[in-house]
C-alpha cells in the first residue's frame, strides 16, 4: 500500500508541473488554433571531426587517431571570416591569395585568403602545396593546417605551404580555358582608320604548369582600300618552381603585318621570371632569356638579304593593380633586344583596363604599342614608320575561369 500511495503522489506531482508549464509557455487569452510556430533560428553549419589534444606522436605533435574520418552535415563549402561570420556556397579556386566563393544569395565574390580563418570544402577538391605535393579530397582549412580525406587515408600539412585550391578532382577538362574578344579599333601610324579587332586565347594551366596560345587579329577599310591588316600569334609555357620563381620553356610572337612590310617576324625565346610582388591587388613579374629573331618582309631593298635571322635578348614586365575587387589594370611590356642588328630591336606594350559586368562578361578598353627602331626599307626605298599605336574597346567573355 505504501509503494501505491508513492505512486500515486508522484503522478500527482507530475500532472500539475506539466499543466503549470503549458499554462506558462501558451500566452493569457490565446487559444491553441491561434498560437503562432516559433521561427528556428538558423542551424550552424556542422563542425568536422577533429582528433583530441592529447593524442600526439613520438615527436610531442597533435596526431589524428586510427580510424579517424571526416564527417559532414550536407554537401555545401562553408568558409568562415575572422569576425565570425559563416558563409555557405562553393569554392570555385583559391590562388594568388584570393578565393573565389559563389552563394546563393551573395553570387560569385572574390575575397582575401587571409580574411578566411576556416574552410569546410564537402566537395572534393585538389589542394596544391609547396614541393609539388598535390592531394584531392574533401577537407577542411584551418588557421595553421589543411587536413584532408584522401583515398588513402586522412593526411594533415601545414596552412602557410598551400598555394592554391582547384575545384573537383585533377581532371583535364578542368585544366582549359579560353577567352574570346571582340571590339572596335582606332589605328594610327602606317594606318589611320577605324577598323575591327578579334581575340582568342586558349589556356592550360595545373598545378606546376602554364601553358597560353593566343591570336589577335585587326581589320580595316577605307574607300575600298586596306588601310590595316594586322595579325599578332604568341605562345607561353611557364614551368612554376617556387611560388617566386618561375621557368619561361617558351616565350614566342609571331607578326605579319602588310603596312609593316613583315610577312613574317617571328621571336621565340625561353628564360627564367620572379614574382617581385605577388598581393592581393598588386602582382609584378619580370622575365627575361636569349631568344632568336626570323624577319621576312614582303618588300626587300636590293641588295639586302632576306629572310634575316638573328639573336635576341628578350625582356618583359607584366604588372597588376586590382584598384576595386574583380576590376582591374594590367599593364605588359615586351623588349627584344637584336644584338646582331640593332636597328631589328623590337618592342611591345599593352594596357589594358578590365571592368566586370557578369562572372564571365568583361567590359575591357586595351591600347597597344608597337615599336620596331629602324625598319628596313622596301624596294621603292621607303621606310615603314617605326611606330604603330591601336586602341580596342570591346566585351570579353571568359569560360571555365
């Protein structure tokens, strides 16, 4: 009877402490019909599975466990901001110290690596570190180390040796890019007219590689005569030794160009390049080798000899201001020194303004300088002028950027 009449009392109990909580959780005069749902305020993004502080190797370091795994809530990045801020989306890539980053409600934004204190890459990407060392996976970033879930196994490496993120796995389509540019020109010099102007450009570029082939091509009549006919070819292939240092395997030019008198000039040169500054918004590198220079013109003096071949010493400058996020001004300079003919000494320079209208549509407005100190004669006895100058302002679009 004893153990009935606990029973009893605790059931008692318990009934009026559940009535007192729904009578103080349901607001005076509000039916049950009438109350409101309570809006959830939004859910963390889960944290990943990280190895306790006291497991630690031979050496006294922080260890990962056997067994150890890496463990998501859903599928999206999540990066996290100094302040604390959590942003879900996809990291499209991270190089030269910024990150691109598309959310639904953001788009596409670039942002400074350093600003992003932690990294939750649930797709798999490919993360490329000083030495050559390249692993994909699924990771995570975090103040001083990337670890990351590889196909064999869980492997950790220091934050301050990554040099870059690829999305997805080292696969060759993703390695290609190209840009296509169309626009009108203003020519001056050998040629003054209003004309058109196409660019193409096709790129590879990996994790230790670089390699570019592009064409420009510029058009133009005046009462039904050709007052411009310009073609300009170059080719690049850059091997990257350290995030400073760089191998040019080839650095060529191919031009012809009838108000010139070149049929063909061709200036292929290989040589070494150092990053002088390498920022956020500030990029610097210079370059330079020995080369070689083929000229053939279409009209020859008499007594000269042509085709000519010569040496060169090539030299060139490319320099990068980011003034405002996504917009920037380059500015790429480009001597060939002609050591046998001085007078052969060619040079190129370009400036070019790029305004971001879509992730893929740029507003560009590019001015080119082309200087060659002493032109040989044509067979009449005339000299091309040394210096030609032309003006593009055109609409480049950019795929698998």
């Amino acid at each position: 009877m004893t153990v009935e009449k606990g029973t009893e009392e605790r059931a008692v109990v318990m009934a009026i402490f559940a009535v007192s909580a729904a009578a103080l959780s349901s607001p005076a005069g509000v039916s049950a019909q009438d109350a409101q749902p309570i809006e959830q305020p939004p859910e963390p993004p889960p944290l990943i599975a990280r190895p306790p502080a006291e497991i630690r190797d031979e050496t006294g370091e922080v260890g990962l466990p056997e067994g150890f795994f890496i463990e998501f809530g859903d599928n999206n990045d999540w990066i996290q901001f100094k302040a604390g801020e959590w942003l879900k989306g996809e990291l499209k890539w991270m190089r030269q110290k910024e990150a691109q980053f598309r959310s639904k409600k953001l788009k596409l934004m670039t942002f400074n690596w350093k600003d992003i204190v932690q990294l939750q890459a649930r797709k798999t990407k490919t993360f490329v570190f000083e030495g050559k060392v390249v692993e994909s996976g699924r990771a995570m970033v975090t103040r001083e180390e990337v670890i990351i879930e590889t196909a064999n196994g869980v492997k950790t490496y220091p934050r301050d040796q990554l040099v870059s993120i690829l999305r997805g796995e080292p696969r060759e389509r993703n390695y290609w890019s190209t840009r296509i540019r169309a626009g009108l020109s203003g020519a001056a010099g050998n040629s003054r007219n209003l004309s058109l102007n196409a660019f193409w450009s096709l790129m590879r570029a990996d994790q230790r590689t670089r390699s570019l082939v592009s064409y420009e091509g510029t058009f133009g009549y005046a009462a039904n005569e050709a007052t411009v006919n310009r073609h300009i070819g170059d080719a690049e292939a850059t091997v990257y030794v350290t995030r400073r240092l760089y191998v040019n395997a080839l650095v060529a030019q191919l031009l012809n160009d009838r108000f010139q008198n070149l049929r063909l000039r061709a200036t292929p040169s290989a040589g070494v390049g150092v990053h002088l500054f390498d920022t956020r918004k500030v990029e610097w590198n210079l370059d330079g080798g020995p080369g070689y220079q083929y000229t053939n013109l279409l009209s020859a003096e008499a007594g000269s000899t042509n085709p000519q071949h010569d040496g060169t010493v090539s030299l060139g400058s490319f320099f990068k201001w980011k003034f405002i996020p996504d917009n920037r001004i380059e500015l790429e300079w480009r001597s060939n020194l002609v050591y046998t003919q001085l007078g052969l000494t060619n040079h190129t320079g370009n400036a070019r303004l790029k305004l971001k209208i879509t992730s893929i549509f740029r507003f560009t407005t590019e001015f080119t300088y082309l200087r060659t100190e002493s032109p040989p004669p044509r067979e009449d006895g005339t000299r091309p002028k040394s210096n030609d100058y032309q003006l593009v302002v055109g609409m480049l679009v950019r795929i698998n950027e």
